[in-house]
C-alpha cells in the first residue's frame, strides 16, 4: 500500500515533543508497518512541510533521525528513500498502534511479563476510549509463567537456588502488567465502546527464555531473554539471583505477504501453532 503525505497521521497537538521527532515517529510506523515500501520515495520535504505547517529544516531534522536510525538513505536531487534493506530489530509499538486500526485486533502474547505490551497499548486503548479509533473486537491472550514451582529462572544465584520469596516477587511483575492489560481491556466492553472485547491470561510451567508476540495473525515479533545475575531487594534483604532481562530486548518482525518469500509467513503460522499448543495443554488460568 503506498502512502502521499496527505495520507500521513496528523501532528498530536498536546504531545510535548518537537514537531521534528513527531514527524519522524509518524514516518517511522508508516516504514515499519509497509505503508512505505523498501525502496520506496517518501512524500518530497516541500509536501511534509505543507502537511504538517512546519518549516523544511524541521522536516530535515525528522528525515535525519530516520537516517540515523538507517530506515532512509537520501539521494541527491531525488529525495529520501526507504533503505531497500530494513530488516533489523524494530520497535513493537507501531505495529500495535497501526493493528488497532482494524475492525478487528488480536493479539497473542508469550513471555516473562507483559510490561512492554502494556506500554504499547496504552495509547491505542486511550484512543478508543477518546473514539479517535473504534475496533469492533479485541482479543488479547496472555502466556506468562506460573512460579508456584521452583524453576532454573528465577531463582538464587548462592547456596539456596529455589527461594519462594524470590518466586513471589517474580509472580507479582508477571502478573502486574496482565491484570492491568486485562482490566483495561475489558472495560472498553463494559462501556460499550467495543462490540466484543475479551483479555484471557493463563499460566504455564516452564520458565520464559523469549518473548513472542502475535498480531492479528498476520505478524510476528520474537525475541531472546538473556539471563542475568543481579542483586535485588527482598524483605529488605540483599539477594543474588539468577533472572531474565526482558525490557528493551531487540525484537525481530516476520510478516505475511512477501510473494517472494514464504518464510516470514511460515513464521508466523508456526508461531500461532506453538502459541495455540501451550495455551490449550498445559497453560491454566492463574489462581486468584
């Protein structure tokens, strides 16, 4: 699907950040979620600047960060161009903001915590609560761990590896952000404000290594958990522990629809498979 300038999400008139950076976030989805494809021409630094009402040197500003961040190459006389080349880690929360604006939003979610969903959803729930987006259904699923048992990760990194201190305060972040995703999410049903709008959580045995998510079926995102030794505070104690660092981990996107490629669509088949596997065998609903 190609995109003109006029066709570009508007400026947010109350976000605090310079109109330079909020060209280059509105760019930015556009290029991630194919609006632009590889190898395409954006809209010319004179249609950006009548677009957005802002002088050429601020949409300069905004193509040099894209740049930087290697999304665009500029050609001479010719203006800029999405890198034919964009396969690198990508950030998940302009997949999300652009799935919530179809008439229907799944998403699947495996990992640690739900902490970097959460925060991607935020805006868009915000949104229909605004009725600035308006979905006829959401489908959030949510795998997380169940610490109910002792496992390799979380645990001690002395002489005691299992603690069931160092499990409950593994249990409390990995059920924090699910509960406020679900609560969120099923209070836009209760207000009438989607049609149908469930959020599910369920459970399972086995530590989280990685991070998969799911989007409308149509997109993947994975990625890796490195383990860490750390030391963090319990009953305001020191204690040495072996953990996950989940936020701020690259994520790598496979989609569907490359004609010349199957693989990103197999991906994304298999993911859904495994996805569907756990949660339907050994995955229970959290106890309250």
């Amino acid at each position: 699907m190609n995109a003109n300038a006029d066709s570009l999400d508007g400026l947010d008139p109350d976000d605090p950040r310079p109109a330079s950076q909020q060209i280059a976030n509105v760019l930015r989805a556009a290029i991630l979620t194919r609006r632009f494809q590889p190898g395409e021409r954006l809209p010319s630094q004179n249609e950006l600047a009548e677009r957005y009402g802002v002088a050429r040197e601020t949409v300069k500003s905004a193509l040099r960060i894209l740049r930087d961040e290697r999304l665009v190459v500029s050609r001479q006389g010719s203006g800029a161009f999405v890198r034919a080349q964009t396969e690198r880690p990508v950030g998940l929360r302009p997949h999300i903001e652009a799935a919530f604006e179809r008439k229907h939003v799944s998403i699947d979610f495996a990992g640690f915590s739900s902490e970097t969903l959460h925060g991607a959803l935020t805006e868009p729930l915000d949104k229909i609560r605004a009725g600035r987006l308006t979905p006829e259904s959401i489908a959030v699923r949510i795998l997380i761990p169940d610490h109910s048992q002792p496992a390799a990760v979380p645990s001690r990194a002395d002489e005691q590896p299992d603690d069931p201190a160092v499990r409950a305060r593994a249990d409390r972040i990995s059920r924090r952000h699910a509960e406020a995703i679900t609560d969120s999410v099923r209070e836009l049903g209760d207000l009438g404000l989607v049609q149908s709008a469930t959020a599910e959580v369920r459970q399972h045995g086995t530590a989280a290594l990685f991070k998969v998510y799911i989007i409308n079926n149509t997109e993947a995102f994975f990625g890796f958990y490195p383990v860490v030794r750390h030391t963090v505070t319990i009953d305001k104690q020191s204690v040495p522990i072996f953990d996950v660092l989940g936020k701020d981990v690259p994520l790598f996107h496979f989609a569907t629809g490359d004609e010349d490629d199957d693989m990103p669509a197999l991906y994304v088949q298999q993911a859904r498979a495994w996805f569907d596997s756990v949660w339907t065998t050994i995955a229970r609903e959290p106890d309250a």
